[in-house]
C-alpha cells in the first residue's frame, strides 16, 4: 500500500509539473509573442514603435518603446482603435492618431505617459483631411479645417496649438484669401516662429509668419515654391526645407534666409514622384525620399551632395514599403512593411546611416 501510495503521489507530481510546465509555456509563449510592426517614430533619443500581436481575441495593437537605439523593445501600453501613426516630442509626451478615412473623421491622441495611456485630443477634423502636426520647442500645432463643404473643400483654417505637456488646446483663426483656404497649407515651427506656405494664385506659394507662437501672422514675400502642394520644415529661424508637388512630379528646396528665397537643392539630380518628402536633420543635413519604394537619398552639405542610403539587400526592393524614424542626428531606424499585418523589417544606424545592422524582431516582454 505505501508503494501504490508513492507511485500515486509520484504520477500526481508529475501531472502536476505537466500540467505548470505547460502553463509556464503558455505565459512563455504568450510573453514572448512576435510584435509585426506597422510604424515607427523617434524623440529625444528614444524610439516608438506601433505594431500588432498575437492575441486571445486575433490580433490586438500595441505600443513599444527602445531605450537603447532600438536594440530592443518593450511593450508600453496598448494605443486607441484605429490608431495608424505616432508623433512624440521627448521621452514622455506624445501623439497618436487614425489612418486617413473618406467616411470617418480622424482621431487624434495625446499620451503624456510615454503612451501608457492615451487621451482623445478634443478637437474635430473633417473625414476628408488628416492632422498635420508640427513640433517645436515645446509645443505642438495642428492646422484645424472649418466651414467644411459636402465635397471635402474647407472654406477657413484654424491653428490649433498646445504646450505639448498638457492637452489646452487654443485655436486661433487665420485671415487667409478664400482660394488658400480651401487648399493644401504646409506648416513649419521653430522655437517661436511659425510659418505657413499656402498656394496662391497661378500656383504660386505664398509664405506667411508669425514671431509669436502663431498668435499672428503677417504675410512674406517668398520665391522658389510653386506647384499644386508645398510644405517646408524648419531647422532654425532661417533655415527651411520644403517640397512641393507639381501634379506631375515634385522637387525639394531649401531657404537659408527664413522663407524668402528657396532654391532647388543642387546635389539633386533624379525626379521625385508627387509623394516625395525632404526629411531634414539638421540645416545642412537631410534625408531624401523620392516616392520610390525603398529609395533614399542622405547630404550633409546643405543639399549640394547626395548619396544612397544602402540599408540593406533590400534597397530598391519594390515590395517592402520603407519608412525612417529619428531617435537623434546619429540613430535611426528603417522599417520596412511587406504584405501589412504579416511582415516587416527593421535596421538601425546609429552612426547617421554610414552602417545598419538589423535589429532583432520585437518581441512582448515586460519591461520599464
């Protein structure tokens, strides 16, 4: 009888250890879910990252942050439904807001938990227009459409701003000729310099700037822009880097003496397609896109130089849709989605894009 007796308590430990052993596994597994990235954004040093997992209900989104040029990543909270993108301004604060939608207005949301938890920004943008943020030295503005027509054209714009600590925001009404109005507006910030770049009449751009955090504008006399969209990012008080879309194709310039003189930056020599963009580090370095899949294009003297971002054996891979992501001057992620919602790849520089290593694919693990 004590024989049985320990043979008995003997298969009890054993379907007991079975039976933690698989539990354990199941938290493993569960733990260590693979996180598919879908987007990527960098802030004082830091790295974001939006993704989706693996979960009891199918698929669930996630946020999570690298402390460490993204080394390695951990999860930090989960982000609002619909979210598709994220903007931060240091290591705490920061924005998410739903992909572009022809039914349904976009949402936008401030977190100042580093995105443990998330707040909807009270303010209301038409279905046919996205947010277009711009942070700088504390604050972050929006430009807010008003007196929106059936046909998705705006007859006013607003601009709305907030310290980016809070979530106060006030608008302030812009007295802007009809036809700009109802047009695409670029928006530029830097310390307490605001700029707008509208499109006038022929197609011309007209800049207009404010000394005092966008509380008033007066209208400036500029050259150098023109086609159906500009846009500009300032890296100083006097440097800007811009680029407009012609309908046909779209060029990049910069300004050296704060909007009135752009010039087409030399070192350029390939057409860019409308979606291009100019994605500025520094006033005198920046990363181009031309629109092409995959294809980038790096100077560090003010644009009169380019070459090519050779990332990986990927480069020019016209079946991955690239993106790049700022942590600092130096480091940098590159994400590349293939097929959304199954795969994607990261690489990381962290010598300004000289050298990439790819990084390890993100994992749910807890972490601070």
């Amino acid at each position: 009888m004590r024989k049985l007796g320990v043979i008995a308590a003997l298969v009890l430990v054993l379907t007991l250890a079975a039976r933690t052993s698989s539990t354990n596994s199941a938290t493993q597994t569960e733990a260590h879910a693979q996180v598919i990235p879908t987007a990527v954004t960098g802030a004082a040093g830091y790295f974001w990252l939006l993704g989706e997992s693996r979960c009891a209900t199918g698929t669930c989104p996630v946020v999570m942050r690298s402390t460490d040029g993204g080394k390695s990543f951990f999860r930090v909270g989960s982000p609002p439904a619909s979210v598709a993108y994220l903007d931060f301004a240091n290591h705490e604060d920061g924005y998410a807001y739903s992909q572009w939608s022809s039914d349904e207005p976009t949402a936008l949301y401030w977190t100042g938990n580093a995105g443990k938890t998330w707040r909807l920004v009270p303010l209301r943008f038409p279905a046919s227009r996205s947010p277009s943020m711009v942070i700088a030295s504390g604050r972050a503005y929006l430009l807010v459409p008003g007196h929106c027509l059936a046909d998705g054209k705006c007859e006013s714009q607003e601009l709305a701003s907030s310290a980016v600590t809070g979530d106060t925001w006030t608008t302030t009404r812009l007295q802007l000729p009809v036809d700009e109005a109802t047009g695409p507006i670029g928006l530029a910030a830097f310390g307490s310099k605001v700029w707008l770049v509208a499109i006038g009449v022929g197609g011309n751009a007209d800049l207009h700037v404010s000394d005092n955090d966008g509380r008033s504008f007066a209208s400036l006399p500029s050259t150098g822009m023109e086609g159906l969209a500009c846009h500009a990012t300032a890296t100083s008080a006097t440097t800007l880097w811009g680029f407009c879309a012609t309908g046909m194709l779209g060029y990049a310039v910069r300004s050296t003496d704060g909007g009135r003189d752009f010039a087409a930056l030399s070192g350029l020599r390939r057409p860019a397609a409308n979606a291009g963009s100019i994605l500025p580090l520094s006033s005198t370095e920046a990363v181009f896109a031309p629109g092409a899949p995959g294809v980038f294009w790096l100077t560090r003297d003010g644009g009169a130089h380019f070459s090519p971002l050779h990332f990986s054996s990927l480069w020019q891979n016209s079946s991955y849709l690239s993106s790049i992501a700022f942590a600092s001057v130096t480091t940098w992620l590159m994400l590349g989605v293939q097929d959304p919602g199954e795969h994607s790849l990261v690489w990381r520089t962290t010598d300004g894009g000289r050298s990439w290593q790819r990084a390890r694919t993100p994992m749910l693990e807890t972490g601070g």
